[in-house]
DNA sequence: GATGAATGAGCTTTCATTCAT
DNA sequence: AATGAATGAAAGCTCATTCAT
C-alpha cells in the first residue's frame, strides 16, 4: 500500500514547470528535445499504470521499470510523484481553463439566447474535443476526482475544484440571462457535471453506451429536456 | 488497560461479518457485547480516518491509535483492511439492495403509470433516508467509488457494480412502461445516477446547497424535465 | 517464522516438574487427575505439530488449537515452551539415562568379555523397547538434536549431550577392557551413534527399509564386523 | 556511506543466483564486482549467524546489521531467507553433485575391485576437501539437515534427499559389484553416512576427535573392518 | 479454573529518495 | 547525464504473554 511521505509534501507551488532545476542548453535545442521526450516516456507509462491501478497504488519503481529508465532518472524529470502528476495534468487543465474562460467571454458579449446558446454549444464542442485528445488524462481524472486532496491527488483535487467553481459561475450566468430555470445554480451545475461525468467515466471504462454518435443527442436531450416521457 | 480512551465515536451499525473465527460465548452476552462495542469503535475510528485522507493512505497503526486500541486488536475484529470495509460497508449495501429489490417488485406489480412512480418515489424517500443513517459510509462511498477494485477497494467496486446494474435494470423497466424517453437505459441510469451522486457527494462535503428542503424537488425537476426555461 | 523470547530464557532449572507453581488438591487425587490428563492432550498435540513443522515454527497458539483448550490454559501448565519440551523429554531422558546407567553398572560388575557383551546386547534391547515406548519423541529428538541450543532447544541439547557422554563413557570402557579396538573412545562412539541414529531417523521417518527383522542383525554386522565384503 | 564496515568476514564462494533480477554492467566490471563483493558479506554475515542461532532464529534485521549493511539491501540480494540459503548451498551442493557424478562413471568403467576401491577412495578425498572448503555451509548443513522442509531449510533439505538418493545409488552399485556384503543398499549407505555425519558434525562443532590425521583410517577401519576387536 | 481478549515488541518486506559511479 | 545501489522509515501482520471475566 502506499507510503507516507517523508518530507512535508508540497502543496501548492504550480510553478509552469515541475523540472527540479533551470537545465543548460537552448530551448528547442537537442538537449531540450531529449529531455522533452524522456518526460513524455516517463509521464505515458505512468499514466498506463494510473489508470490500471490508481494514483497511490503505483510507485515510482514500477513507472520508470515501464518507462525503460533508470529510477534515478525520474528524479531528474520530477520532483515526486506528484509533480508527475502535476505535468500529466497540466496540459489538459490549461485548455480546459481557456475554453472555460471563451466561454465566459461570449456569455459575457452575448446580447440574446441565441447567442448564449452559441456559447454553450461551442463550449461543449471544446471539452469534447479535449476529452478525445486526453483521453487518458480524462479517464484518471474522473478515477481520481473525488479522493481526499492529499499527496499526488493535489492536482486533480485542484482541477476538479477550478472545474467546478467555473461551472458554477457560467451556470449562474446562464440563469441570470434567463437560459435556465431559476434553480440555485450550483445544485443545476452539479447535475450536470455529474451526469456527464458518469457517462463519460462509463464510456471511458469501455462500457458498452450504445451507439456512441447518439450519445451526446441523447445527453442533451436529457438534460436540457429532462428524462420523462412526454 | 493502560491506555484511555481517547474519544468515543458516533456509532453507525458495523456488521459482525469478516471475524477470523467463529467466538465462543453466548450471543448477547457481556463478551459478545463487549465484541461489538470493540468492533464498532475499530471501524468508526476507522471510517472517520478514511474520510479523511481516503482508503489507500490510511494505515493500520493510525486506525489503533485512533481507536485507542493495540495494533494486534484490529486483527483480533478483521482480516485485514479489506475486511473492515467489507464489514463498512455491509449494511449499507445490504439496505440498499433490499430497497432496490422492493422497488423492482413494486414496479412488476405496477398496473398504470401513477403507480410505477409512486414506486420510484418511494425508492427515493428510502434512499434518502438510507443516506441519513449511513452519511459517512456514503460519503465514503462516493470518495472512492472510481478507483480501481484493488485491495482494500474491492468491497466498495462490488457495492458500485452492484448498484450500477440495479439501476440500469430499473430504468430499463421505466423505459419499457413508457415512464421514460426511449433512450438507452444504460444512458439514461448513468445520467440520473450520476447527477444524484454528484449532488450527494458535495452535500456530504460540506458545500452549501442552498435550501435543503428545496433540493429533491430541483433535483426531480432537472431530471425529469430538464433544465432549460420554458 | 520464530519469535525472540521477550525476557531471558531459562537456561537451567530442570525441576522435576514444570508446572508453574504448587497446585491444590491430594496427589492422585480428581484434581491431581485432571491436571495431568489436561498436561497429556496438551503435550501430545504440540508433539504432533512439532514433529510435522519443528520446534521453532510451531505457535502457542496452534498447540493449544490442537489441544482444543484455550490458550491461556497452557501457561497453566507449562512455562512456556520449553518448559513443555523439557515435560516431553522429562520420561524419555530419565529411561534412557536409567538405561545406560544400569549397563555401566553391569560393565564394571564383568569380569569377562562374555559378560561385557551380555550388557550391551541388554543395553541395545532396553533402548530399543523405548524407541518403540516413545516412538515420535524420539523422531523429534532426531529432528532437533544439532540445533543449536536455544529457546525450546535446550532439553533436546541437553539430552543430547548427556547421551553423546555416557556413550563415550561406555565405549571407553569397552575398549579398556578389550572389547573394542583400540581407537579413540569417542571417534568410536559417535561412528556407532551417528550409524544407529540415521538408520533410526530414516526409519520414522517412514522410509522403507526393507525386512525390519533383519535390520538389528544387519546394523550389528555392519558396525561391528564392517561393511567389507569378505 | 556513513555506516562503517564492522568486519570482513572469510570469504567462501557465494552463487550469483537468486538475485531478483538480471543486473546490467558488463559482468566483471566495477559495479559486478561491487555486487558480488556485497553478496559475499551478506552471506557470509547469515552464515555466522545461522551456525550460532540456527536457521529460523536468525531474522534479517540481524543479518543485515551483521553485514553492516542496511536492511532494505538484503532484498537487492536476495529474494527472502530462502533464497539466500539457496545461495549459500548451490556451491557446495553443485560441487558434491559433481563429485558424486564422477564416482558412479568410474564404478561403472571400473573392470576388478581394486578400480573400485579407487573410485570409493577418490570420492572420499574429493568429498574431505570440499568439506574443508565450504567448512561453514557443510556445519550449517548437518545441523538443519533433518529439519522439516519448511521456508528456509528447505534448500538444506533439497541437498539432503538429493545426497541420500546418490549414496544409496553408490552403495547400491558398489554391493552389485560384489565390494560390499549384500545388505540392502539402502540399510548400509544410512549407516555409512551417519557415521561420517556424525563424526563431521562433532569435528565442526569444536569437539576434540584426537589426532586428526588418524581419523581417515580409522573411519576407513571402522566402517569397513568393523569396530570389533579381532 | 478456564477462557480468550488485549497488548505491543518484533519480524518481513516495500519504497521514496539520495548519491557514488 | 544516466544509472542503479544503498538507505532506513514505515507498513502489514504475528504471537508470547498477561489478565479481566
């Protein structure tokens, strides 16, 4: 099971980058190229272990063993684990933020619902996109979104907390304009973060959701229009 | 004993399973109380440290301590960690699937739509209430419902899978009655049960959800009809 | 695997008996009864245990298991285990010590080498009936007998080092009055220990030695007249 | 390291076997070296304290402090106790396989007697000097020899069955030959071994058997001319 | 007296992190 | 820079011994 940590754990301290010190050579430049390679090699087979076995459960020992590198090499590209995981995340938490923040953006511009419709419409569009392209990073962070923010889940608690509080917000937004029903934003929010989580979550664990191009019809449908039969 | 007491833990029922060994002494006795008063205080320490900082990173040694007992008691009442959920969450699972039993029965027995949701909303209050008794094992339960079924997880994997074709079969069963848009069953329990358990899950955190009172009915409202304004 | 003993084990002390302190109740008397039919079924099932997993690995807690008393009961009884292997021993030792002290006597009371042989051949006949008497203390004995002496070790050693005494005595004694060649008494006695005890273990340890009959003839011929074909 | 060397124990071959995985390095080279250097210590430091304590009563802590190493390296070396008995016999154990190997060609390419007794004697030589070559592991052999063959004696108990199998063979052979009188083959090699055992085990263990250079012929004498005076 | 619950030192094994090579 | 050996603090689990019931 997994250790405790022996030193205070960080954190905070997001620093755009988790690399332990300034290293020589250009940026773009050979050396800067290995290095970016090794830390994709490194960060996929630890991903792979992730999401087989959970963020605790996998030790360094057995990341670099699936990366091919030595152990000591980890330390050279991480700080710890959960700066590891700090990277992992990183990508997919900027991007999301952006389109969080376009969305808000076009809310904020929006004169009518048509407009407002646009926005959330585009929103949707982007995440699913991201979805498709981190997959992986998605599928751990559903896995690991609602664990107790302690050593190498800090950084998804932080994601899943900038998530949510975003969510709300636009949600609040969306209220205000009179696009929603007058429910307290952040119950409407909830659910609809969480139904999309859930499918998401089931689809990514390679549940059988039908025909997948009918999903997100069906989601929309669902949740915009609610489950009864009319 | 030399060691006080240090706290006296709310208790929740904690099952009697997972003891290594069948104990002497009449059921009902002082020993056989005496046992489960040990049980339970074990499993409450327990619970609150799993609460906490979660399944994987709590140790042994910090449940004793919690508990103000020997190490080698906890493997006097349990196995191992795996045991102690088990034994968790035995209640709980076991109340929920009764309650999803007669609500599958109930709905056999349905002859028009008022009863088949007179069912429902019945399977709702018991529920309801079923998260009221156990909110710790709940909130315990939602925390890591997603992680992989490993160790001490198991018990909590089992009670999600379970759950998960209950509801699935239900919802199938509304769909096929006509209560519900011929969607996907799969689909459409996924989205239900995920919004519940998102709204749960930040309830149980501690987030203001507004007017408890109001919740359900937001909660049927969004589902059921969804969330756009009319 | 084995325990260290928590406070300084017993070197010595080999009282007459084992029992933890004067008990009640008429020698012979119910109690009296009791006590040592209870010493018995304890005694009997650590011996089985001991023989099929050795003295170090097996538990209190698995004697008292096979015993079918509880395990505080065995401090009852013995001190610890060594004070029951000493209990195990205790008839054993005694008989064997009886034995070879009687063939001693016998020797120095001979006054011709007709009358030598008669006490060998009388000490070889006593020391076979209780191999048979004590048949699995003394395939133990066989297990144990070059341990080291330690912990429950220690009556096994003892017994051995009496018994490797006396026999180099005896030996020595034969060879002076011309029975034997004239090598040196203990390279003597320990050819003729170490042949009969192999054969011995092999023997209870279930190995198929042909015609047992034979084997006594065999094992003289063999020691005494050499394994040379003539 | 800041923990000091506290001894270099006396070296004896130690098998490069039982390491939990293949080591890179070109074999030889400085790290090689290193390894194999450690792996000496470490047995040799378990072999001391096995011939004092016994196999089971030695734990790893005591080993490794022994050694002078910390406790987490014994686990870089070896597997478990096991595997380090394992180690500590495979030299020996290959090396008196071999020379068992030997003795059954030339029996079986022996053509008169005398051949014979040359291949017997031959064998006698090998087996002296590989005693006093791996004097330690062949004490340590003979005291856990008859052990149950459980967790770590096992590999001690492999050797054993495997030796008895080979002696009985030999003994077996040599009686077909007509050099030994036609006991049953597996009555004679029990007695011959004792013997030897017992008298190996007495000589390892510090006992004074005289004049040491008379012990072969008076062995040789003892067991093939027998012990009776003529 | 008998029982078995409680205790906690002790054992095996793992693993994050450092550092010589 | 990369490697993997070394370290030692934990963690899980056991078990001899004591003691309340």
């Amino acid at each position: 099971m997994s250790r405790k940590k022996r030193f205070l754990p960080r954190l905070e301290a997001v620093a755009p980058t988790q690399l332990p010190k300034r290293r020589p050579g250009l940026p773009g430049g050979v050396r800067d190229q290995n290095r970016q390679a090794r830390t994709r090699v490194i960060a996929q087979a630890a991903l792979r272990l992730f999401l087989e076995r959970g963020l605790e459960a996998v030790t360094i020992d057995e990341i670099t063993a699936q990366a091919g590198v030595a152990k000591g090499s980890f330390y050279r590209y991480f700080t710890d684990k959960t700066g590891l995981v700090d990277a992992l995340f990183l990508p997919l938490s900027t991007a999301v933020d952006a389109a969080l923040s376009r969305c808000q953006v076009h809310i904020d511009a929006a004169s009518d619902r048509a407009a407002l419709s646009v926005a959330y419409e585009r929103l949707g569009l982007e995440l699913g996109s991201l979805v498709l392209m981190h997959r992986d990073v998605v599928h751990l962070y559903l896995m690991e979104r609602r664990g107790p923010a302690q050593g190498a889940r800090v950084p998804v608690r932080r994601m899943a907390d900038a998530l949510e509080a975003r969510a709300e917000t636009l949600t609040g937004r969306a209220r205000e304009r009179g696009l929603l029903r007058p429910f307290n934003a952040r119950v409407s929010s909830l659910a609809v973060v969480g139904a999309g989580e859930q499918m998401l979550y089931a689809f990514l664990s390679g549940k059988d959701l039908g025909d997948l191009t009918q999903i997100p019809a069906q989601i929309t449908s669902l949740i915009l229009d609610g489950v009864r039969a009319r």
